[in-house]
C-alpha cells in the first residue's frame, strides 16, 4: 500500500510541472481561450485525364478546380522532351472540375503531363500524369450479314499513321473456320475515312468471317474482331409478287409477297401507266412467318395499274420482284344524276347515287372561272334507299355554266371524286308546243298533261348529228301512257292527239316497257326493258348519226339500228301522253337535258355510265325524288 501510494504522488508531480507554465502564459496575456490552427488552402489541381491508353490524338484534359485561381497552366511532355503548353482560363471550368480539348493533334506514343495554378502568382506544379496514345483497331464495315456479291468489296475504317493493311477471309462450317486468303495492301486504297479492296477471287454461296489490321510505324498492331457474312443467290433475296392481281373491287388495295428473311424493310411501288402513285417503306413488323402485306393509306381510282416490291438487306437494296399488274373497278364513286347539261331551277338539287358502307359524301360546285361556290358535307344517314340529295341554301346565278363532282367516304377514307359534270342553269331556248310548262317551287320544268293529248315542248336549234339525253319522271296512277324524248322532229301541223307533225320517238311507260315511233309507225313496238324504274328518275338517250341510231335507258343500251327513213334533221324535244287528266298525281317532271351536235358513245357500249345498275328509284310517288 506504501508502494502504491508512493506511485500516485509521482503522477500528480508530473502533472504539475506540465500544466504550470501554461498557466503561467495565459495568466500573462490575460486571454483565457482556446485556438486552433486552420489548415493550409489546397493550391495545387489534380490531373484526372487523359490516363492510361487512348485512342484519341487530340484528348480531353481534366483537372481539379482551384478555388481563386485566376488562370491554369498545363505542360505535356514526350520521352521527357516538352511538346505542348497551354494557359487555360477558368472559363472552362464547372464546380468542381476543369476541362480543356486542345486542337493540336498528338502522334502515337507516351506522354506526361501537369497542370499548376496562378493564385497571385504560380502555384507549385501537380504530380505527372500519365497516358498513350495508341492506333485505332480498323473497324470492318462491309461485308457483313448477307450479301448475293461473290467478290465483294472488304471496307473498313481507316487508321490514322498505317502505311499498310492485312485482312484475312474464312469460310465457316459450324464452328471451325477455315482460312480462305489473306491479303495485303498499301494505305494508298484508302479514302478520307475508309479502305476498300476487291481481290479478283471468286467465293462460294457459303458463311464467311474475316478481319483486318494496320502496319503503324512499322509494327503490325492487333486484329480488329471477327466480322461475319455469308454469300446467297440472289434469288433468295427478291420477293414474290401474290397479290393484287386481276381485277379488284377494291379502291384500296392490300399487298402481299413473300419474306424476304434477313431483310430489315421493304419498298413497295405502285404505278398507275408510268407515274408512281404508291412509293411505300414498308417495315419488317409487317411480316408473318412467310408472307408481308401492306395497305396503303392511298385512293386507287378505277384504272389499270402495275406493282413491284424490293427488299433491303444490310443496307442494300436488292432486286425488284417480277411486275404484276391489276384492275381496279371499285363501285365507290357515286354516280351524279342531277343537274346535268341544262337545268331550270337556279338553285337546283344536287343528286348521286347512294353507295353502301359510306359514313359521309363532299360534292363541290364551281363557276366557269374555277371558284368554287359550294363545298358541302353530307351525313350518308340523310340518303334515301337508292339516292342522296342536298338542296343548297344559295342561289345560282341564271344563264350560268357550271361543273360540279362529288366523292364518298367509306371506310374512314375520302374514295375519289367522281369525273366533273357541268351544267347550265337556265330555261331559254325552251318553248311548250302543247299544254302548260310552268317550273315548280322545287325548279322542275314540268306539266300536268292535257286530257286525251299531248303535251310536249321543244328545244331551239335543228340538229342532225345529235346526242340527246334527259332526266324525267312520270308519276300517276295510270301506267300506260308513254313519256317520250323527240328527235328529229318539226312540230307542225300538229296532228291527232296534238302529235308533232314529223317526228323520231323514244317512249317508255311505268308498265316496263319501251318503244320507238317514227310517225306514228313502230320501229320497236312495246318491248319490256328491266332498265326501266317504273315510278322513277328515269334518263333517256339517244345518238343519231345519219340514219344510225342507239337508244339507252338509264345507261344500259336497250336497241340500236339503222332508221334510213329517219328525217335527216329536225327540233329535239320531249314531252307525254294523258288518256285521263282527272288523276291530281299525274305529272311528268323534267330535271335536266343534255344534247349536242356530236355523238357522244356511251363507256364500253352496251351501258353508259359504269354503274347503271345501281341507279334504282326510292320507291316513291312523290313529287320530287
């Protein structure tokens, strides 16, 4: 315990001699605080790179930012000797770092380099950094994938400083690969950026590996990789045209050939004569697991077209595929039936034929100058069963030329508009040779008939040559009297019944039937045509060329012939027969009419308009269609 006690009283001594004399100094200078000494400012920046091996001659150089430093110094050395120093501004540094790419390019070997900053005069110099600047590996870029060339051209990548290349070709089988050739050859091959060589060596449809490397400063550096391709015919590489072909139905077409398997897209050319309607990229999602198909977004109107389609491969476009040709004879522009040639009212009513799965139809009016005067849109849901009409809001003006087409929307498409008609709006010229022609509040040139008779009425102007055609509609209880177009003829005397004295007749009734009249004399007697709409818009043609003639009803030819008897000139008119006038209903209405001194054949002959068939009547007595 003595002993221990003893030990103690040695400690606390110690303790006393330490702590006495800085007592003694801080009771001197009266200041009883602590202090610390701040550490020193980081004044020297880090290189950070280049570092290591690169292949770039002209490299990025990264350093740590100096807070203060008003301007940076960097020196770059080769095998000891100075080859570039700069004075870099703090402009080019962000928050932490600085970062300078000198313009001045650096030639392969290695390099050192420091970096100090001024901070009211140079600081002390960073350690070394060090880095090399090595050639680039060429890069092979064709040929790869497949390719129908058996000498194909080897490119690659230039290396900058080469003076010469080796490339080295084998052909696989499986996994072993056999060497073909090799080949070397001068830098003088190269280009800005690549080489290409073509060796006169003949290879087989097989697979094939090759690479290729540089000479730089007399060694030969290290192999670029292995680069695959592999030879096919050619055959295999162009599609086969399957469809469309023939005739179609269809205004757009689908497309269909066969796969094309290492293609990465296809084009695809449609051309209507020798113009490109259709010049489609066509992507590979387009494709099963043998047949493409595409359907461009593009309105085929009828017509004869031909088509064609190439595959790309590795960025080459190969073969187009045979030709094949198709029909389009789609039923998907509307017929116009009225106004046509001359019309009476001034504001007439717009009428086409009504076409099925069609949401929508646009028909626009133009004058004679080209402005257009209506534009409308029509909802399909106001169509009646076989037809559309629209009446404008807008008067014409009279004694005007016109021209107006029209155009559906099916399937979500705007189809074609149909071919532009034109038209007149005016009753000159018309004069009744029997009974009352009034034009009626929906501008039909009209007549209640007279009872036991005739009414008619004619066209100014005598023609031979005559292409004569009309819209008209009889309504009424009794079927049988006829509804004529006159051709031919000269009204007076007026005969029995008020008949035109010399005539040339075209009749049909709502029994059916037609017939043809030359004075009275039958040339075609009551014949049953099912071109007939009974209780309908019917449009009555003929054409007259001497004595031979050809007469349509609705479009579909129903007689021609020789009439030598035929007067050789005469007045154009129309008109009909009422055997009972106390039937309120009967009337015949007139829409239009159209005659020329030229003969005007009818599309394809034996029918007119290219969808007679579907011009069919509502169904309706009424007034108006």
């Amino acid at each position: 315990m003595k002993k221990i006690f003893q030990l103690v009283s040695v400690f606390f001594f110690v303790i006393c001699l330490i702590i006495s004399p800085l007592s003694t100094a801080f009771a001197q200078s009266g200041d009883h605080s602590l202090s610390f000494v701040q550490p020193a400012a980081i004044i020297i920046p880090a290189p950070i790179t280049p570092s290591g091996s690169t292949t770039d001659t002209t490299p990025t150089y990264t350093w740590t930012k100096i807070t203060g430093a008003t301007q940076y110094q960097m020196v770059v050395y080769k095998s000891g000797k100075q080859v570039a120093i700069k004075i870099v501004s703090p402009t080019y540094c962000g928050t932490t770092q600085c970062t300078y790419t000198p313009t001045t390019a650096l030639s392969y070997g290695s390099y050192t380099w420091k970096i100090h900053a001024y901070i009211a005069g140079w600081k002390s110099y960073s350690a070394l950094k060090t880095f090399s600047i090595i050639p680039p590996l060429p890069v092979p870029t064709s040929p790869k994938g497949i390719t129908t060339d058996t000498t194909p051209t080897f490119i690659w990548t230039k290396v900058p400083g080469a003076s010469q290349y080796r490339y080295s070709l084998y052909q696989m089988s499986g996994t072993s690969a056999s060497l073909k050739y090799t080949k070397t050859v001068a830098s003088s091959i190269c280009g800005i950026k690549t080489c290409a060589s073509t060796p006169p060596i003949i290879i087989n449809y097989a697979s094939y590996k090759w690479k290729v490397q540089a000479l730089v400063s007399g060694t030969w550096r290290t192999y670029s990789a292995l680069t695959a391709f592999s030879t096919v015919t050619p055959a295999s590489l162009t599609p086969i045209s399957k469809t469309p072909t023939g005739t179609i139905t269809k205004d757009i077409a689908t497309f269909t050939w066969t796969k094309v398997a290492p293609a990465s897209k296809y084009l695809l050319y449609v051309y209507k004569g020798t113009t490109a309607v259709v010049a489609a990229s066509v992507p590979i999602t387009a494709c099963g697991v043998t047949y493409c198909t595409a359907t461009p977004a593009k309105v085929l109107v009828n017509g004869t077209y031909s088509w064609k389609v190439r595959a790309m491969v590795n960025n080459v476009l190969q073969p187009f595929s045979a030709t094949k040709a198709f029909v389009v004879k789609a039923v998907i522009i509307p017929t116009q039936l009225s106004p046509l040639g001359y019309v009476f009212p001034i504001r007439p009513i717009f009428t086409w034929s009504k076409l099925l799965n069609t949401t929508y139809y646009n028909y626009i009016v133009y004058n004679k100058n080209g402005v257009i005067i209506h534009n409308y849109t029509i909802n399909a849901t106001t169509c009646g069963a076989n037809y559309c009409i629209h009446k404008p809001a807008v008067n014409l003006t009279a004694s005007a030329n016109y021209t107006w087409k029209v155009r559906a929307k099916v399937s979500g498409y705007w189809r074609a508009f149909s071919s532009t008609q034109s038209f007149r709006s005016q009753t000159i010229g018309w004069t009744p040779v029997w009974g009352t022609w009034p034009i009626d509040a929906n501008g039909y040139y009209i007549t209640a008939g007279v009872n036991n008779a005739e009414a008619s009425t004619k066209y100014n102007g005598s023609y031979s040559t005559v292409t004569y055609e009309a819209r008209i509609r009889r309504t009424g209880t009794w079927k049988y009297d006829p509804n004529f177009l006159i051709i031919r003829g000269t009204p007076n005397p007026l005969g029995a019944n008020k008949m035109w004295g010399s005539s040339l007749r075209f009749e049909y009734a709502n029994t059916g039937q037609y017939s043809i009249y030359l004075n009275g004399v039958p040339k075609v007697s009551w014949a049953s045509s099912s071109a007939i709409r009974p209780n309908d818009w019917n449009i009555l043609k003929v054409t007259a060329s001497g004595p031979n003639m050809v007469f349509y009803i609705n479009g579909t030819r129903v007689w021609y012939g020789s009439i030598p008897d035929a007067p050789a000139s005469g007045l154009v008119g129309l008109g009909m027969m009422t055997a009972n006038s106390t039937d309120a209903t009967n009337r015949l209405y007139v829409d239009w009419m159209r005659v020329s001194n030229v003969v005007t054949a009818s599309a394809g002959d034996p029918t007119d308009y290219p969808l007679a068939e579907a011009i069919q009547g509502d169904g309706t007595a009424s007034a108006a269609p």
